[in-house]
C-alpha cells in the first residue's frame, strides 16, 4: 500500500476523535445545545468510525 491510504486512515482517525471531543464538550455543556446536537454528533462518529474501519480493513487486504 502506498503512503496515501496511512495518511487517509489518520485523517479519518483524528476526524473521528475531534468529533468525539465535540460530543464530549456538547455532554458536559448541557442544555439545549446537547438536546439539539447529540443525536446528530453521535451519527458523525458512527459514520466516521465506519469508514475508518472499512480503510484499515482494506489496508490490511491489499497489503498481503
């Protein structure tokens, strides 16, 4: 594998753990903020989690 799809799988990492952080800051706000954002913060994770695991999964296939 080249470099490229390491570098993908970082970004989509640290995208995964700066939308984290948010919900994390969206929890400990509270208030209407965390009514109106965290259904909406959880979906990005998951999506994002999703994706990071489907770029390390075909990382390790093609890397055989």
């Amino acid at each position: 594998m080249t470099s490229f799809s390491y570098i993908l799988l970082i970004i989509t990492m640290a995208a995964v753990a700066g939308v984290l952080f948010w919900g994390i800051l969206t929890m400990a706000r509270g208030g209407e903020y965390n009514v109106n954002w965290s259904n909406t913060i959880m979906r990005w994770r998951i999506i994002l989690q999703a994706l990071a695991l489907v770029i390390f999964v075909l990382i390790l296939l093609f890397s055989r």
